[in-house]
C-alpha cells in the first residue's frame, strides 16, 4: 500500500494575541488512517485540529506561521477560501450540535447550500450517509422528526451523517465522545473505525484508551509543542519520551 | 450555625418575601383601577355608531372613524418601514461588522437612541420629513417619524436575539462549508426569528400610544375624512383621546374613555399576533 499524505505540516506556529499556544510543529498525517492527537488540557491540540479546516479563522486575534500543505495546497495562501477548504475537510464537534430541525434537514442543508435541488438525489444521499453513520435504522422512520429529539449518542452519529453528506475526503474529530456515555462511545469508535477505509480521520481526544483503541497513529501534544509523534502502538508500548510515557501511565494530567 | 441565626435568617427570607408580594400588589392595584375607572367611564360608550363616526361638536354624536382609520395606517406604514430597517441594521452590526471602538461608539449610541424623549423625535420628524422632505403633516411624515423612534428598540432586539444563538449552530453551518451569509438566513435567523419579531411588535404597541412625537410634526387633531393615501393628513386614537379630554363637557370625558379601550384592545391584540408569531416561529425550529 501506498501510504499518500494528506496533511504535510512544518514549522508550524500560532498565537491568540501575544501568546503562543503552538510551537513549531512538524507532523504528516496519512490517507486512510486514524491519527489521534492526545495531550493535556490547554496543550494545544484543539487548536491544531481547528487550523486543519480554518475554524480559527473566526478568533479574532489568531495568527498562524508555517505551512499546512493539504494534497498540494496550502491551505493558508492568500488565494484560499476557507469555505471550500472547509467542504473537502468535514469536522464534528465536542458536544452534538445537530441544527435545530428535521433529521433529514439537517444532512440536506449542506448539499442545498451548494445547489444538490434533486429530490431523488437527497433522498439517496441521506440514506447512504446516515446508513454510513450506522444511524439508518434507528432513524428510517423518523426522518421528519427534530434531530434535537434523539438521545445524544444519535444525534452525535447524525452530525456524523452531517460531515459525510457533503463527500469530504477528511472528518476531523474534536473530542467526539465527552459527552457521550460509554455505550454511545463504543458505537462512534466502532464507526471511526469503519470510516478510515473511505476518509482520512484526525481526532482529538482526551480518553488515551480510545487512543489507543481506533488511532494508527498518535500525536501527543505538551505545553504546545509536539513532544512525540509516532506509530500509536509505539506510542502506547515503548515511548521514546519520558514525557509521553509518564502522562500514559497517568502519572500526570 | 447557632439556633439563633438560623431562625433571623428565616425570618429575613420571610420579610423579603412579603416585600415582594407588596410590591406586586400596588403594581397590580394601581393597574386594576385605572382599568376599572376607564371601563365604568367608557364601556357603555362603545357602539357601531362610536367606531364609525366622524369626530363632532356634540359628544353624543362623535365618533373616532378617522382617528381608528388613523392609527391602523400609521401602524402598518411603521411596521412596513422599521421592521425591514431595524433587522438589517441588527444583523449588519451583530454578525458582519468588526468589534472596534467604531462599532462600540455605534453600539452605544444605538442604545441611548432608545432613551431619548419622544418629543425629540417629533421635532426631529418635524424638521426633516415636514420641510426638508417636503411630506407635509402627512401619515408618511408621521410613519417615519415613528420609524425612527422605535429603529433603535428593533436593532437591539435583533442583536440581543442573534447573540442568544448558540456558537456551536454557527460552527456546524460553517464546518460544512457555508457562507457567512448562507449561515445567517437559514441557521441563525430562524432560530433568532422569535425574539425579534416579539420584540418588533412590543416596540411596535408602544409606537401606536405615543403622542407628543405626532403633535409636534403637526398631527390635526380635528379630520373629518379618512386618508386616502401616504400624504393625506391624519389623526390617530391618542391624540383623539389628548383632544377630548381638554374639552369642557363631561361628554367628551366618556367619549375619551371609550377610545382608551380601544387603543387598549388594539395594543391587547397585537401583543396576541407577538404570541401567536413566536409559537409559529418556534414550531418551524424543531426545538
């Protein structure tokens, strides 16, 4: 297999205002694979996730140094629009923010939003997305239904029926499972799983056995600088940095 | 705890609670009797021939057609006028304007606009819709008058209501690749629509009772026909109302009386449409 980047990151640098939260970071994040970016609260990592698709661009005082080269293109060049980043680079978010109508809305408002009119078309997109998001069944019925009417475990798998409705080549996963009670977290890893044959998953989270569970490969994150990057098995057996092994054995943090 | 604070902080707690319930009894009480003396005065007063009559020497025979006429015109025209106005206003400043000390002065200013005398408006009105504009004391003259008076209570609703939308809608409509504006219109609007347009309407009943503005661009307070158009001259129920109790004749007391009821009805149903609109709104947000 031919392992392709899709994110080529260097010296990477980002301040809010005068302070600095990410320091020189380095990182290639490969196709089809799971990278989990684990790390301390505050480390930095939400941040880095966030520079990915530009969420940040919306932090008035944030500014960014380096390169994030996705598939050839620079993501930060002047003659980028943030908003067809953001459609090739899908995100789900910390707590389950499905927009507050039907379920079968919510996955269409981001083909409307580019002109899919096709009433055929969406019906066979929803299904497809939210079959992919292993949500059709427990949905099929209720499609007119609020989303908001759902438990938060559904509605976390309907905002990812959401990101995979617009055919995004990445999903970034921005801590997926903290509000989530085990069961709900069990059923998203399993489909995180399932999604790296068709997408490239980046994932922040804080639990380091779902790290160490779904991730190929896992960033740990300190103080803002990449204190390790490597194969997650390397990372969980023999870290290489005495930092690393002391947070995985919660030593700290 | 000692016994002994426990039971003064019981009887504190007691004490702010009779407090309270005192202070809403005279709110209560006050309203009751203003509304029971106006009724007594003005109920018997109201009939077909009271509604659609044309204002008169003889109080037995006035009626407040033209100031009804009036006043539903004026209501329309302001609605058609400050809503449009006020909305746009609010979402340019809320979600498309940088946060610099520009804005902060706008902000401000905005806000102070909505504590100013409404005669000021009036004579502001006067000034540049009557001569300037060159609309006479017309309803357009009146309309914008109001217009005016109520745009800043619009725009600071319209911000509250968007800034009350959560961030994360925002994000979700953005991570899918939205525009700005694509986010606006079809996630925060509607989620913001019940608030803004309950806040419209309140501003609205209040625009209908006002007075001095209208009197100071020269509002009659005697018309005997009814508008035909923007630039006929007009009269409204408050300034029948102002009209009729600076008469002598007791007849002309009851008459006002019963006109108060009226305004009251009308200002009484428009909160009922707030109502009604908020429900509608939130039950096309799926909530």
């Amino acid at each position: 297999m031919v392992e392709n980047n899709v994110f080529d990151i260097s010296a990477l640098n980002v301040w809010y205002g005068e302070k600095q939260v990410l320091k020189d970071i380095n990182i290639e994040i490969k196709a089809n694979c799971v990278t989990a970016l684990i790390g301390p609260s505050g480390c930095g990592k939400s941040t880095f996730l966030r520079c990915l698709n530009r969420m940040n661009d919306f932090i008035p005082e944030f500014h960014l140094e380096g390169k994030i080269i996705n598939n050839g293109t620079d993501l930060y060049a002047q003659k980028i629009d943030p908003i067809e980043i953001r459609r090739d680079i899908g995100m789900v978010f910390q707590k389950p923010n499905p927009f507050p109508k039907s379920v079968y809305k919510n996955i269409t408002f981001g083909l409307n939003i580019f002109g899919v009119k096709d009433t055929e078309k969406l019906d066979k997109i929803v299904e497809d997305s939210l079959r992919k998001a292993a949500l059709w069944d427990e949905v099929k019925d209720d499609l007119n239904r609020s989303a908001l009417s759902f438990s938060g475990g559904q509605q976390q798998r309907l905002c990812i029926a959401r990101a995979i409705a617009v055919n995004p080549k990445v999903i970034l996963f921005d801590e997926p499972c903290s509000a989530l009670d085990p069961i709900a977290t069990g059923k998203i890893e399993d489909l995180i799983t399932e999604l790296k044959k068709d997408y490239t998953v980046v994932i922040v989270t804080h639990n380091m056995q779902q790290a160490a569970r779904i991730s190929d490969f896992t960033g740990f994150f300190m103080l803002g600088e990449l204190a390790e990057f490597d194969k997650t098995k390397k990372i969980f057996t023999d870290p290489s940095n005495k930092v690393t092994e002391d947070y995985i054995t919660g030593r700290f943090g | 705890m000692s016994k002994g604070v426990l039971s003064k902080n019981k009887r504190n707690s007691k004490v702010f609670k009779i407090l309270s319930l005192t202070a809403v009894f005279i709110g209560f009480i006050a309203l009751g009797i203003m509304l029971v003396d106006i009724f007594i005065d003005g109920a018997g007063r109201i009939s077909w021939d009271f509604l659609s009559n044309f204002p008169s020497r003889r109080p037995g025979r006035a009626g407040i057609l033209s100031a009804l006429v009036g006043t539903l015109w004026m209501m329309s025209l302001t609605a058609a006028f400050s809503f449009p106005l006020g909305l746009g206003a609010g979402i340019y400043l809320e979600e498309y304007a940088r946060k610099n000390w520009f804005t902060k002065l706008v902000e401000i200013n905005i806000s102070n606009l909505a504590g100013v005398p409404s005669i000021i408006y009036g004579l502001l009105g006067l000034g540049i819709f009557v001569r300037v504009c060159g609309f006479e004391r017309s309803l357009l003259s009146g309309a914008l008058t109001l217009t005016l008076l109520i745009l800043p209570i619009i725009i600071t609703t319209t911000r509250e209501s968007l800034k009350a939308v959560p961030k994360s809608l925002r994000e979700a409509s953005y991570a899918l690749g939205a525009t700005q504006w694509q986010t606006v219109y079809s996630q925060i609007l509607p989620v913001a629509m019940p608030g803004i347009l309950t806040g419209t309407i309140l501003a609205l009943s209040r625009a209908i009772g006002e007075t001095a503005p209208l009197i100071a661009i020269g509002a009659l307070t005697y018309i005997a026909f009814l508008p035909h158009g923007v630039f006929d001259p007009f009269t409204v129920l408050p300034i029948q109302v102002f009209n009729w109790i600076s008469r002598p004749q007791h007849g002309f007391a009851i008459n006002a009386a019963a006109a108060i009821i009226i305004l009251l009805l009308i200002t009484l149903m428009m909160n009922s449409v707030a109502i009604y609109l908020r429900r509608k709104f939130q039950r096309r947000v799926k909530w």
